[in-house]
C-alpha cells in the first residue's frame, strides 16, 4: 500500500500544484478543503473539481466559520477587496487571521488519525501577498508543534509540514503545474465570486502575470493580459 499524505486543497493553483505533486512523490492523497465562510464558494467546486480530475478518491470539506468574527475582506463583505495592485510591504486586507494554524491544526488531527505521514500545503513566499503564515519560518515553527503537540510526534513520527512550492516564484508553479497535469482551467485563484475571474484582485493579477510569463497567455485573463500589455510598454 501507498504511504498517505494529506493535502490542503483550497481550490487555486498553488494547493492543486502541491497536491498534484504529493501524487507525483508516491503518495494516496486525501484532500481536505474548507468553507470557512469565504465571499464565494466558487473555489471549493474547483477544488472538487481538481480533485476528481487528479485521481483524489477521498475528500474533506470542513466548515470552519471564521466570517463570525471577519476581519478580512475574504470573510467580511463590508471590506472592500484591493485591485490597485501587490505592495509587497503592506499586508493586505485580504489577510485571514489564523487561517492557514487553523487549516494546519485540522490537518495535522487528520494526517494523525489516519496515519498520514506528510501535509502538503501550497504556501509560497516569493511571489505572494504578503501574507506572514506563508514564510518558512512559520513552518519551521509548526512543524516544532506537531513534533510536540502528537501522540505520533512523540514516538517520532509526527507528519511532515511539505510546502514544495514555498520558494518558487508563480511562474515556476505554473511550470511545475504543466508538468504535473493540473488542470490549471479548473483552478480557482481570484477572490471575487462570479462566473469568470475579475483580472484585478492581488491574486488574479499575480496568477495572470505568472501564466503570461510561463508562456501560458490562454490561461490568463483578458484583463490581465491587458495590464501586463500596458506595464510592457
């Protein structure tokens, strides 16, 4: 039998690409995904989505309400999501708090009790919002909990923390994707709601450039070809 990871599967590029290649290192994937009272639920049928077609047989989907308390344009409407552009030295409004400790304190009791011995996450800290529960050291640190916090971290052998994308920039995931099969037109990375992606949101416009830059144009919006056209010239 296949040794088992859990994978975090929030339905965007960059967990279907760190889930794609758990499979690709030998692992029986369960997926977990979470409705955590995000603005749409448009990325958690992506995230089946992606799963079904990645050859996943089980998957998780979590209510975890965090839109209780908000503060995060991703789970209170009443905050306006930025399209005005990345500023790498601000962390944007669209910052959960805690999200990515609570996703990885469910999975890490998953992975535990079905004696997973990996997490696979798509955290990235190169081309990124800003966000600070996507830096190493942040998983450097977690993994020292789940060696401490675990019945199974305890008798040495706590799972895993696998962020196999943590220092690639988008466009070497959107590389890596291509070669892995995700089907990236199945993904969903923006954080508006609707039919197509908006092309203006911080997401959007570095899933945009990345798809552009990997020679991937097709995939990317026609806003976003359109800015990456304007900040060409």
């Amino acid at each position: 039998m296949k040794p088992k990871a859990v994978a975090l599967l929030s339905g965007g590029l960059d967990s279907a690409t760190a889930a794609a290649q758990a499979l690709a290192d030998g692992y029986e994937v369960i997926a977990l995904s979470f409705a955590y009272g995000q603005r749409h639920t448009r990325e958690l049928t992506a995230a089946k989505e992606v799963a079904k077609a990645l050859g996943i047989q089980e998957h998780y989907v979590l209510e975890v309400n965090l839109a209780q308390w908000g503060g995060s344009a991703l789970t209170d409407p009443t905050i306006q999501v930025p399209t005005g552009g990345v500023n790498p030295e601000v962390i944007p409004p669209t910052y959960v708090p805690g999200r990515n400790t609570v996703f990885l304190a469910i999975a890490l009791s998953l992975a535990e009790a079905r004696g997973a011995e990996a997490i696979y996450l798509g955290i990235n800290a190169v081309d990124y919002s800003g966000y600070p529960d996507c830096r190493p050291e942040y998983l450097e640190a977690f993994q020292r909990l789940a060696n401490l916090a675990t019945k199974a971290g305890l008798e040495g052998q706590a799972p895993r923390l696998v962020a196999p994308l943590v220092m690639d920039t988008k466009a070497d995931i959107v590389r890596r994707a291509l070669a892995l099969g995700v089907p990236i037109e199945r993904t969903w990375s923006c954080y508006q709601g609707g039919e197509e992606p908006c092309g203006l949101c911080d997401s959007c416009r570095i899933r945009d450039r990345a798809l552009i830059e990997a020679g991937r144009p097709d995939l990317a919006t026609p806003k976003g070809r359109e800015l990456y056209a304007q900040e060409a010239r």
